[in-house]
C-alpha cells in the first residue's frame, strides 16, 4: 500500500478496532466521518505490513476509490433515506468477487490487469449499504488451494505468525480481518476457503447455505459448491455482514427465494434446550490433540450453558474429500475454458495460429494447481471415464447429503467439529498436492451437502489459533449464529485474535 | 485404471493447455496418485442412489422475455486484446487459412 | 448413370434442424436477440462470458419451446435438465454451449409427409425436441489472417429438432422440412427463415442395399442454406456413398460440408479430435421443472396449425382442396386470404387474386406479407369493384399494380388514372372513331364485311381506353360507328 500524507485521527483508529455497531453507530450520528475510517484501514495496513514484501494481504487497494465513496456517503448524511448497516464501513474483498474500479484477477495471471466492467450483486449489496471496498484480497488461483501460497502474485503470510501460511483460499481476506485493516471481508468457499484460513488466522468465517447469497459476480470454480462467505472478528460483525449480502437474486438461479432472517437477533437467545450433535466421524483417533482438547473445552462450555451433547454418525464422511477432489475440479474444468484469451485477459500469440493461442494462453495464465485440477477435471468427465468418476461421485455426493439430513432429522439442531485438522502450518511445509487436499477434510462436506457452516475462534495451541465449526441445516443461519453467539460469549477472554498487537 | 503419459497429452489437448514434453511423466503419477485416492468411491454401494440433479429443488426460476440487461460500465473493445471495427478478432482458424480476403 | 446403381440402394436420411425461436431476448441474459445491430453491441457480461456471470432462462423460450413440442406431437416431460457441451470454439464465450443432453425437453412425436404431394404418407418418427443457446458468429473473410467474431447472436435461444431415420430419399427430406417450416410459423414458434438463419439444416444420410435392415454407416453434412440444397446434397452424398461401396470400399463416418457452386459434398477440414464433448449437467441451473397444467394450457393456445386450416378452409369458403392446400403452404397467405374472402364475400375470387397477384407481387417486391402495401381490405374492396362491374379486369389489374405501389385504396387509384368503367356513349363513340380513323386499311375491310376483325378493332379502343372502356358497349357501337355519321 502507497504511504499516504493524512493519518486518521485515533478515534477512527479505535473504532476500526471495535465493534462494527459502533462504528456505524457513530457514523450514522455524525460523531465519525467514513473517510477516516478510509484512513484508519490504510494506515492500519501500514502499520501491520500488509505490503508485498511482508503479510501481502492485497491484490490491489484503491486509497482514491474508497476516499470518494466515503466522501459520497458523507453527502448522503441526514438525507431522507437512513444509512445502510454498514455506514462507512472499510471492507476487502477476495479477489475473485466482480468490482467495478478495482481489478478481480482471481489471484491468476490469465487475469492480471482484468478490470471487471460489471460488478457482483454481493457487492452492490455491501455498497448500497453504505461499505467502503478498500482493497481486493490475495487468493489462492481461483480459489484452489488451502494456503494462499498458488497465488500468481506470491503468497499472503498469517499476521499471527509470518512464518505459517493463512489457510486459504480467501487467505488475504482472513489475514485482513486478523490484523484489524478491516473489520470485515468477503471470501468465498467451495471446499471450505472461508473457515479453514478463519481458523488458521483466529477470526470468524461463515459459509452460508448453497443459494442464500447471490453467486453473480463470483469467479466460478465449482458452481454446485461455491458461495460467498463472510470473514469478521466477532459472530456479530459476521452475523451483519452476512445479513447485508443474503437474499434472493434475480440474476442466480441457483439462489433461493427464501426469507433471511434477522441474525444479529440470536445474540441473547441463549442456548438452553440446543441440541449439539457431535459427530464422530470429525473427532478421529489421529486428530491433533490440542485441538481435541479445545473442542472438548468448547462442548463442555456448551453443556454449561444448558445445551445438550450428543453422540452421532455421519458415516459417509471419510469421502468428502475424494468426492470433492471429483467434483470441483469436473466443474472447474468447464468454468475455466472461458479464459480463452479471445475475449479479455491474458493473449499469448504463437505460430500454431488459434490453436496455439489457445494452448500457450492457458500454459502461461495459468499456475501448476490449476493446470492440475483442470487437467484432472477433464479427464473425470472424459468419455470412458464419466461413470466411474463424476457420475459415481455425484451418488456419493447425494449420501453425504443424506447423512446431514438424517442427523438434523433427528433431532440434532446443530453440529460441532474442529475446522481444520491441524493449526496453521508453515510456508511451504506441504508439498504434496493430496495432503494439501486434506485440509479440507472437516469443511468439504458442507460444501457438498450445501449446509451452513461456521468456524469460531475456540482457543489456540502454542498461539496459533484453532477453530471449531458449527454446522446447520439447510437455511438454519439463525440456529447456527445462535450457537456461535453462546460459544463465542462462553469462551471470551480465553483467546482474542489479534489482541497481541492492537 | 492407471492414467498413462497418452492420456495426459489427450485431456490436455481437451483443455487446450499447452504442456512441456518434460512434464507429461510427472503429471500422469500425479494425477494418479490423486486419482488413487478417488478409487474410495468404489467401496460405497450407490446402486440405489437417486442422484438429485442440482441442489435445491423446486426447480428453475425463469425470468420475463424483456430486458436491459446487466449494463457494462464500457464495451468489450475497453477489455478485448484485439478488436476492429467492434469485432473481437482472433487468429484465423486453420481450416479456414485458405478462405479469401475481401478488400480492406 | 447412377440410376441404375442406385436402385440396388436406398437412402437413409435422418434430419437435425436447429430453430431460433421467436423471442424479444436472449436464452440466459436481458439482451436483445434481434439481428443487424453492429458487432458486439447486444452483449452483457452473460453472454460475453465475463467472469462472474450466471444464465438465468427466458421463461418465453421456455414457452414457445414446448409449443413447438407439442406442435411435433412430443411427449413434453415435467422435468427437463440443461447440461453443458463443451468445446472451445472463438464464437462460443464460454467454452460450453448450454444445451440438454440425456433428459430432453421432449420426446417421441411425429409428424406425416407425403400427403401434400398426393403421395403415400410416410410417418417421420421426432426422436426428441431439445432447448439450447446459439454461438456467436465468426467471419473468416472479412479482415487479413484473421477471424472477426460477433456475439450479438451467441445466446439467442434454439431448439434442436432430431428426427429419427425414416426418410427415404432427398424428396422426403425436402417434403419433412417443408412441413416443419410450415408448423413452426403456424405456432408462431419461430420466423424459419434459412435466409435469416432462424433455420438451420443437417443432414444424416446413408446408404444401404435395398431390404437391408442394418443402417449404414452415415455422414452428416453441414453448410446447406435451402431446403433445394438440402435435397441436392442428399443426392449427391448418396451418389458419393454408392459409389465407394459398389467399388468395394466403406463409408467413414465424418461430417460433409456441401459446395453448393461445385454441387458436390467434401470431408469438413475440421479436425474431429475425438469430439468428447464432456456433457454434464449445466450446475448454474436447477432442473426446468414445468407443471403438467401449464404443459396442457400452452398445448390449448397453440394457433390452428396447417393441417386443421385446411381442412376448415375447404368447408368454411367452399374452396378446392388444392386451393386450399397452395393457400395454407403459407400461415400469412391463408390468414391473409381469409381476410380478403369475408370482406369481399367473394372466396373463389379471392384465392385467384391471393394466389396470383398478390403472392407475385409480393415474391417482385420482396417484403413480407405483413408490410405488403396492399391491405386484405382494400383487396376485398377492389374485388367488389369487379363484381359490380365498376371496373373491367383489365383495368383491375393496373388498379391492383398501382395500389402496390402507392397503398392507395382501389377507388382512389380508380378515379385519379380515369380506371372507371366508360359507358358513356359519346366518349366511347369518339374514341371509335379515332381508332377507326387511325386504322383506314383494317376499318375498310370491316366495312367491306371482314367482320372477325371487329375483336382486333374492340381491342384497340379498349387499349386507347386504357381499359376503362365498357367492352359489351364498345361491341354494340361499333358496327353503328362503322357505317359512319353519314
């Protein structure tokens, strides 16, 4: 980020660090400008190194951009119509989410430059309520990986340690919301890019139902999986985020025409009564034991605060991953042919006329991750190849979707597991693309069964943050926040990110 | 069903990715080895499995036959690598490298 | 010379016929889908494929889909599934064409041939009727070295039509298309113009000794822009397949494109590689659920189709059954007709003048029906005109001509050109005489008693009249004017 002359006064530095409410709050009242908020944020990512040459949090920041639209906010002060729920709020985006003014290069080179010419209805939500989008965030390639290290613009690092990786693939955005350069981000999930790297990073990440949040604008990876999620520090500045970008749009048919309740409203319902499945299938023998040991902390908080603890079974877990690894990279495979190099992005002429245009555009845009699932993707879909792989793995697919839904039919409001296997791991600890796989081992199921899940912030081992995830039926956002409200309450003080440095 | 170096160089010629003759070896065991990992599946009876096609049910919203449509905030030729005249131009097919010129 | 060797062989011929639909936008996206705007002009970030961007489909594609189903007499199913074909083409933004693969909109209809002709009726089976998008379009010929690629038409909405094998020569082919034609514009499903490209062709053809029950092994040949040209390159693929098998060769199967200048088919230069297209269903749509009521009330609001019009035609006006089939080839010419014969009460008289006249004026002009100047009322009105004898035929017909080109009323025109029957006998008297003077030789002999000139003679005032003499009254005066004032 470019060093700028004008630093924000100490009270928009302070606000930045505290709850989104007050900052809107303040705004709305006149007793803060959004332009200092502007200023906070950047000065904040100054502070915290959020350069290429340290955390490499950003893709591209537009400092002029959102001073403006900060400005425009402040004339629309005290008009008729009220400001939005997030009144002069800076926000980041990941970089594969359509902004107008800023470019969305999917953290790829076939994209580089690429300014969108139309813009995501999730942003247009998060504008028309009043968000100030500073910067777009560092991914992994189109979102595939787990670490934010296949990023064509090299890797984001964690603000909680500089040596470990983020998580990814919404990395920048968790890394931005764990240094406090923002309150909240969007990313996005297709396997679990939201919660794991909310884990690694120590802050909340939420994925919410398949279809409650409009996925026009979203660089599609694995259309029948990927969502917009949220990143945030607290479950209530995550709760008001998700609220902001939820609901039917005309422009998806996949999403769905379904009431978004009130969110925030759970913060006080309390959790008598919950019944928490613990599934068994997410607490293995092999599991890291400190974060067994801080899952047990958080369901005992659960039971004190007079929810119930239940054994179950969601037995066709172990192939998540295998049927993601088929899934994702099928639909991947088709997303991404229209990076062609005909239309806009990267063009790399050959002697081979259009043929070779197509074949050294592709070669050089895209990175060894990508080139991988789009080659694996192609070949589960090949003739010959379709029944045993796609076909079959849909069927399993249906099965894990079952499992969620016999569970919850049960009786189960929601279900506890750790987010990830492990916590964050260092750069370049995992070399081999399958392990890497497995970071998504907890989190690919909900995607698969399109089911909301969340990671909340649930303790660390040795300062690394772990988080612990909550799943919930379908459309079940309340019941989820609602468990995430109590837990979050029940284990303050016990470990609050990025309290080291603020 | 052991992916081997022809099958590399077919699914990439599918998805039109130039690859490195050095490379092909090292990407047939890695997508083996990923693919190795998928042969799980075939250890689930799904006999009776009734895919659901699509998630969400209650079928597809339509939209009325009227528009605008979602504007551009500017024309393809602002994004285009190469355009004239309003067309997008790409290197001539090879099948129709013999096709005439008109006059410029 | 081939027809010796062909009767030993029968042609096998199976029919793709891809229809744009009659839509105000796109399958997916809000843009127009009408043609001749300038390149890249009707696009939005769905059908330019920018990153990003969702199909969300055009309920009346949907709608005009399944009357033409129903139309076809297909099976319309309640669940229909989208799915992609994928392929890179520079014409086809995202590298997949939305189309539907194994769960079709409809299935199993059928539709009679031959019957037109006055030939056997051969039952041609629909195999189904599928939703789907078009591509772009590229112009190979414009610019040096490369392609110019125009997106205006990429997702404009199309249903594909498969017939099964059961046409037996190129006429049967000819005499399917020309069915489907009629139809589909009866339906008010689609304009099908193959001149606009709202039609499109491809043909699966094979051949086989005769009494085989095996199909051979067919080509499909693309590139044909007429129904004529489908018919000759039928033909002639059949030629071309007959030959190789008499000389002891096979028929591989590829994809023939047709050199109408050179009337002949040759292999397509497009490589074939392997054509695995990897469908799949599309993920960005849920499957396209329709209610079996819905189904069944579109089925009701299908316009009369060609078949039932026919019929009603004959027993409404009284027409011939001929007539009434040249006048239905065309749901414009027979509403059009329609129109003429209840203003003008005068059917017979309105299928001559709708047949003859109006259908060549209107092939002269090269409009549509719909923007020929001369309205079905005015038509009726001149019509009554002949009947009441106000006007001759002769003079009808340059009344008609200069209502075409002016879209004046025919009384209009009648009085501005002095078209009005003349029965006035002083005005017909002198134009008698100027003719008999003008003509001393052929009035001497008529005087002398030639009388079979006196038609050569009627004709000549009736030309100086310019047709608007009273003909009867011209014969009556003439012997009288002939004998002279003395």
């Amino acid at each position: 980020m470019k060093a700028q002359p004008a630093r924000a006064s100490a009270a928009a530095a302070k606000l930045l660090a505290g709850p989104l409410t007050e900052c809107v709050a303040c705004i709305r009242e006149g007793a803060a400008i959004p332009a200092d908020m502007v200023s906070a944020s950047f000065d904040r990512a100054d502070e915290v190194g959020a350069g290429k040459d340290a955390l490499n949090i950003f893709i591209s920041t537009d400092r002029e951009g959102a001073t403006e639209s900060a400005k425009q906010l402040t004339a629309h002060l005290g008009r008729a119509e009220p400001l939005g729920n997030l009144a002069g709020v800076p926000v980041a985006l990941k970089d594969n989410i359509a902004t107008l003014g800023m470019p969305t290069t999917c953290g790829s080179r076939i994209l580089e430059g690429y300014v969108s010419p139309y813009e995501a209805t999730v942003v247009r939500r998060l504008r028309a309520n009043g968000a100030v989008i500073v910067g777009k965030t560092n991914m992994d390639e189109f979102a595939m990986g787990s670490s934010t290290e296949n990023s064509a613009y090299g890797p984001t690092r964690n603000p909680v340690d500089i040596r470990r990786v983020p998580g990814g693939s919404s990395g920048g955005s968790a890394a931005a919301v764990a240094a406090g350069i923002v309150r909240l981000a969007l990313g996005s999930e297709t396997g679990g890019s939201v919660r794991q790297p909310a884990s690694f990073c120590g802050v909340v990440g939420v994925k919410p139902t398949y279809g409650r949040v409009s996925r026009y604008g979203l660089v599609a990876f694995g259309s029948s999986l990927d969502q917009v999620g949220v990143l945030g520090r607290t479950v209530e500045d995550a709760s008001i985020g998700m609220e902001v970008i939820s609901g039917c749009d005309p422009l998806d048919s996949t999403s769905a025409d379904v009431p978004v309740p009130r969110y925030e409203l759970e913060k006080n319902a309390g959790l008598k009564g919950l019944v928490i499945g613990k599934p068994r299938e997410y607490f293995p023998d092999g599991l890291d034991p400190r974060i067994a040991q801080e899952c047990e902390r958080a369901l005992d908080a659960y039971r004190e605060l007079g929810a119930t603890v239940r054994d179950v079974s969601l037995p066709h877990t172990s192939y998540s991953i295998p049927v993601y690894y088929i899934i994702a990279p099928a639909e991947a495979s088709s997303n991404l042919a229209r990076f062609d190099g005909v239309r806009y992005g990267l063009r790399v002429l050959s002697e081979r006329g259009l043929n070779g245009m197509y074949e050294e555009t592709r070669a050089r845009g895209f990175g060894p991750e990508v080139t991988r699932r789009v080659l694996l993707g192609t070949y589960v879909l090949s003739a010959g190849y379709y029944d045993a792989y796609y076909k079959k793995a849909q069927a399993v697919r249906t099965l894990i979707a079952q499992d969620f839904r016999d569970v919850f039919a049960s009786g189960v409001d929601v279900l506890f597991t750790p987010t990830t296997p492990t916590p964050a791991f260092e750069l370049g600890a995992v070399k081999d693309a399958y392990e890497m796989y497995l970071s998504d081992i907890f989190t690919a199921s909900a995607n698969l069964a399109g089911v909301p899940a969340m990671s909340v912030p649930i303790g660390d081992a040795a300062g690394l943050p772990i988080g612990g995830q909550i799943i919930a039926p379908h459309f079940g956002e309340s019941v989820m926040f609602r468990a995430a409200f109590g837990l979050e309450r029940a284990l303050a003080g016990n470990f609050v990110p990025g309290e080291q440095d603020a | 069903m052991a992916v081997t170096r022809e099958d590399v160089v077919k699914v990439a010629k599918l998805a039109n990715i130039a690859i490195d003759e050095t490379r092909l070896d090292s990407l047939a065991l890695e997508l083996n080895a990923i693919l190795g990992h998928m042969d799980e599946l075939r250890k689930v009876d799904t006999a009776r499995v009734q895919t659901a096609e699509g998630l969400g049910s209650g079928g597809q919203r339509l939209r009325a036959d009227y528009g605008p449509p979602d504007g551009l905030a500017s024309a393809p030729a602002t994004f285009a690598p190469e355009t004239r005249d309003g067309f997008v131009l790409v290197p001539r097919l090879a099948t129709h490298e013999g096709s005439p010129e008109r006059a410029p | 010379m081939t027809a010796v060797t062909e009767r030993e062989y029968e042609m096998v011929v199976g029919l793709e016929v891809h229809v744009q639909l009659k839509t105000r936008t796109k399958a997916f996206c809000s843009c127009s889908a009408d043609f001749g705007a300038p390149p890249n002009t009707n696009v939005c970030p769905v059908c330019l494929a920018l990153p990003g961007a969702l199909p969300v489909l055009n309920h009346h594609a949907v709608e005009l889909a399944v009357r033409a189903a129903i139309a076809l007499e297909c099976k319309v199913h309640e669940t229909s599934v989208f799915a992609r074909k994928n392929y890179f083409y520079p014409d086809l933004p995202k590298g997949y064409q939305i189309s539907q693969y194994d769960k079709p909109l409809a299935e199993k209809g059928w539709l009679t041939i031959g019957e037109l002709e006055n030939k056997t009726p051969v039952r041609v089976g629909i195999t189904r009727v599928h939703m789907e998008e078009d591509a772009g379009k590229s112009v190979h010929d414009r610019y040096n070295g490369v392609t110019a690629i125009d997106l205006n038409r990429a997702g404009v909405p199309l249903i594909e039509i498969v017939s099964e094998p059961d046409m037996r020569s190129s006429a049967e082919a000819g005499a399917y298309l020309r069915l489907i034609k009629q139809i589909l514009s009866y339906a008010g499903v689609s304009d099908v113009s193959m001149e606009e490209g709202s039609l499109r062709v491809d043909a699966n053809v094979s051949a086989r000794l005769r009494g085989a029950t095996k199909l051979g092994t067919k080509t499909e040949i693309k590139n044909v822009n007429s129904f004529s040209a489908v018919e000759r390159a039928l033909d002639s693929e059949f030629t071309r397949q007959v030959a190789l098998l008499k000389s002891g060769g096979t028929v591989s199967q590829q994809t023939m494109l047709w050199d109408g200048a050179r009337g002949e088919t040759r292999p397509s230069r497009s490589k074939e590689e392997s054509h695995d297209y990897r469908y799949f269903p599309e993920p960005d749509l849920p499957p396209l659920a329709l209610d079996a009521e819905w189904i069944a009330r579109v089925g009701r609001e299908i316009p009369e189709l060609p078949d039932a019009r026919r019929k009603r035609l004959v027993d409404e006006y009284k027409i011939t059954p001929p007539d009434a089939e040249l006048l239905t080839s065309s749901a414009g010419f027979s509403e059009y007709f329609e129109a003429v014969a209840r203003a003008s009460l005068d059917p017979k008289g309105a299928v001559n003048w709708v047949m003859g006249e109006v259908s060549a004026a209107v092939n002269a002009a090269g409009v549509h029906l719909d923007e020929f100047a001369v309205r079905p009322a005015d038509l009726a009105e001149l019509l009554r005109m002949l009947r009441d004898d106000v006007v001759s035929h002769t003079a009808a017909k340059r009344i008609f001509a200069r209502m075409v080109e002016t879209g004046k009323p025919p009384v209009q025109v009648a009085a501005e050109e002095g078209l009005q029957k003349v029965d006035d006998d002083s005005a017909l008297a002198g134009w008698i005489d100027e003719v008999l003077a003008e003509n001393p030789s052929e009035a001497a002999r008529y005087r002398a008693g030639e009388t079979k000139l006196q038609g050569v003679l009627v004709g000549l005032v009736m030309k100086k009249s310019k047709g608007s003499a009273d003909p009867k009254k011209v014969n009556q005066l003439l012997p009288e004017r002939a004998r002279g004032p003395s």
